[in-house]
C-alpha cells in the first residue's frame, strides 16, 4: 500500500523537516530522515517568519510554539546608511488583516526545534542521525550509502534502497550533485561575490545605551543601505536578543575551497567594513563581544562571517523517484528573507502530491508522475524569488550617481503614497504575492486537474 513506501529523505533542515511532517500528516508511515549531525542541537540567528511559511506551520500544528517566542513586526524603516536619514516607512499593520498572519520574527531554533518536536510525534518518523550519505543512484528505487559519521570512510558502512528520495541537504547537496551527474546536467555553485556577518546581541550587551535598548524594544524592521553593503536589524526571542545581518563584498573568502562556507570573523575588519555607516551602527557593532570567551553561552553576538554561495537555476528537479527541496535547488541571497519559508513550501506541496491516496498503487510511475506536479507548482514561484531577491540586494546596494537618485526619490514617492517601495521586500505589490499564495491550495487544485485526485488526507487545515 502507498503508505507503507519508504521515503528517505537527506537532510534535516527547514525543508528536510517540514517534509517529514508533511508526509507523515498525509499517511505515510515509513519516513527515514539521514541527517549528518549527530542530534538536532540547534542554533543559528534570526529568520523572518513571512505569513506564507506561518500558513504552512499552522496547518501542520506547529506554529503556536513559534509565535511565542517570535516579536510582530510593526513597521520596516528603510534608512541611508552614512546620515541614518529615512528613505522610507512601511506599516507592516495591514499583514494580519490581509494574509491571516502579521510578519514576525524569530530565532531560527525556535523554528527547528518546533518542526522537529513535531516530527518526534509522529510514530511514522525515524531520524538517523549522524549519517552522512553518499553515493546516490536514482531510477524506479533510488539507493545511497550511509557512512556513520562517528566511524572512518568505510566503518559501518551500509546501502539503503528506498521507494522515494528526496534531498533535502542544502547548497553544498551531494543528492544534487549525484543527481546531475546522472542526467548529464552542468550546473555550478558559485559565488555571488557577497558576504554576511550574523550577530545576535543580548538585552545585557546593549543596556548600556538607552538608544540601542529603544531598538531592541520597539517591533521594527531597520535596514541601512549604503555602497555595496547594507544591515537589516530586528528584535527576537520576546524582546531579549537584538539581531542583526549584514551583506557587503566578499574579501576573507577569495580562494577558498568550495566546502567553506564560514569563518570566524574579525569585530576589528567588521568595524572597519562598516565604518562610514552612521552612529547608531557603530553602537551596535562595538557592542559585538571582542571574542567567544565574552559572548556567554552559545556565543550570542560573537562575529562570524558567511559566505554567500548561490547555484545555477537547475533545467530540473526531478529525476525518477527523486526531487530535491530547499537550497539544493534553489539557494538564494537572503534579500527578500525567503529561503527558509521556500524550503517550507517546498515541504508542505510534497505532503499534498505524495498522500498515499494519490498515488494509486505506489508504482513508481505513480511516483513520478505525483513529483513532476511538485516540480510544476514550486519552481517556477521559488526561482522567481531568488532572481527576486539578487536584484533586490542590487538595488539596496547602489552607489553614487543617477540610478541611486532615482532609487531615493522613489522611496520618497512611496512616502507620500504615490508608486512602489523600491526595496522589493517592503513593497504591497510584492507583499500580495508572496505573502498571500498558498501553495498547499495550489498543489491540491494542480493535483485534481493531473488526476491524482482521492480522498487524499493533506496537512490540516487553518487553526485560525
């Protein structure tokens, strides 16, 4: 019976888990998550919670934990980084009542660890956990290798078969890569040529200055732009930390290996990149601690530096029974604040088109076909926002002359009501796009025109 497919998926990440739910919400009762980390242990910086990833976590009963924890975003306040002179405001008021769910914000732990719980109750979810996997053959019932990563290259390892496969792991995916491969598809990582600094500064880091605890109180959005660089900055975690995301150009990664992707960084060189920024940006950054030892547990607000990789847009996603999710097929620069509620929505539609019901006998053919629907609701809409979010940074990030003249007056048109918000992020239009889809819907209403209809039992219905 299509319930009782084994589904592996390769990854325990945003996506990785939401599709885990998902399936397991559906009727699937035979779901293996490989995950190379030898426990779910999370940590991280903050993440934007947009309503069409809060959407999704309702309807698979997780999003009340997440909303405890996260701050509602009032307003965005869009400012030019030298003068901290206002380019633009933006009430964020009018998202409850439009989409169903405010923007929020949050710790990204707190968003894993509420999947994950989740995942934990369903009697249908195993994870195995430092499992590094390898080796991926694709057709009609995939296999891979599974290396445990307690051991040496071939200690205790072991092949596994499975009815679906699904990778979940990230840019630097070997699903992806094997995938390619396989179809005889060249389709690089490469750099972007930017990258972020990730800071997580507690109330204790910032009490000594009545300005920077205003910041940390209030539920704004604040983006500085200037040159090539900008910092968007919120509160998370009730008020408690104050976090805070750079972009600027990549200079401490040039020639390094492919697999590096972050460093620890420097406050002395963070101070130095950011130094024509205004006071209040230097506030925060010196308040950054000067080492681990003085960040306190967990390193909150310690300088570690990341680099920004992205790929080339893939010809496809699907290959037999395998598909690939989240940032292995469509990583994105994090100027629309994105990439996680992608990889959620990407979890969420495989729920829909894999529920047992619609997959008649399980064949793979059935199977194929089901992740060819997938493929058709998500890639258009998730590439769409990574080629989104790379002009978005472009224009936050002119320079002197004409086209950062026109960007400014245009951010005071919007002011006075009249055209479109230049930063893309902030802009109603926008907004009404990404916010407002619902791809669960979308996928179902996809799923009846293909004829992979039934009484399929899909993740639940609005709590709200």
């Amino acid at each position: 019976m299509a319930e009782n497919l084994r589904i592996a998926v390769i990854g325990a990440g945003m996506g990785g888990l939401t599709a885990a739910l998902s399936l397991a919400q559906a009727g699937h009762n035979n779901i293996s998550v490989y995950e190379s980390a030898s426990n779910l242990g999370f940590v991280g910086a903050g993440i934007q919670l947009a309503p069409n990833m809060a959407r999704i976590l309702d309807r698979l009963g997780c999003w009340q934990a997440i909303e405890a924890d996260a701050v509602q975003c009032a307003n965005t306040s869009i400012r030019e980084a030298s003068s901290d002179n206002e380019l633009g405001y933006v009430d964020l008021g009018h998202v409850r009542d439009k989409f169903g769910y405010p923007h929020m914000v949050g710790h990204r732990a707190s968003l894993a660890n509420a999947l994950c719980q989740s995942c934990q109750k369903e009697p249908g979810i195993t994870f195995k956990f430092g499992s590094i996997v390898s080796a991926a053959r694709f057709g009609a019932t995939p296999t891979f290798r599974v290396t445990p990563a307690r051991g040496g290259e071939d200690d205790g390892a072991y092949d596994v078969e499975c009815d679906v496969l699904l990778g979940a792991d990230g840019i630097k995916s070997p699903t992806r890569v094997a995938m390619l491969q396989d179809l005889g598809i060249t389709a690089s990582v490469r750099d972007s040529g930017q990258a972020a600094y990730r800071i997580m500064l507690t109330r204790a880091q910032m009490q000594h200055d009545a300005a920077l605890v205003r910041l940390l109180d209030a539920n704004t959005v604040t983006r500085w732009v200037g040159e090539q660089r900008h910092i968007i900055a919120y509160p998370i975690h009730r008020h408690q930390i104050y976090n805070i995301s750079t972009a600027q150009p990549d200079t401490h990664f040039a020639g390094a290996p492919d697999a590096q992707y972050t460093t620890k960084g420097s406050k002395a060189a963070m101070l130095n990149v950011y130094r024509d920024f205004c006071p209040t940006v230097h506030k925060l950054l010196n308040s950054v601690p000067d080492d681990d030892n003085d960040a306190g547990a967990g390193a909150a607000g310690a300088v570690v530096e990341w680099k920004l990789r992205v790929h080339d847009p893939l010809p496809t996603w699907v290959h037999a029974s395998t598909a690939l999710l989240g940032d292995a097929c469509h990583a994105s620069l994090p100027h629309m604040a994105q990439g996680a509620a992608q990889a959620v929505e990407d979890g969420a539609v495989l729920g829909v088109v894999l529920a047992p019901a619609r997959l008649a006998d399980g064949q793979p053919a059935a199977i194929a076909r089901a992740l060819r629907v997938y493929e058709r609701v998500r890639k258009p809409r998730a590439e769409a926002l990574v080629a989104l979010a790379a002009e978005n940074g472009r224009m936050m990030h002119l320079g002197a002359g004409s086209a950062r003249e026109e960007r400014d007056q245009a951010f005071a048109a919007a002011r006075a009501g009249e055209g479109r918000v230049p930063d893309r992020w902030a802009d109603a239009g926008v907004q009404a796009w990404v916010y407002g889809a619902d791809v669960v819907d979308e996928a179902e209403r996809l799923c009846e025109v293909e004829g992979l209809g039934g009484e399929a039992k899909t993740v639940g219905e609005d709590t709200r």
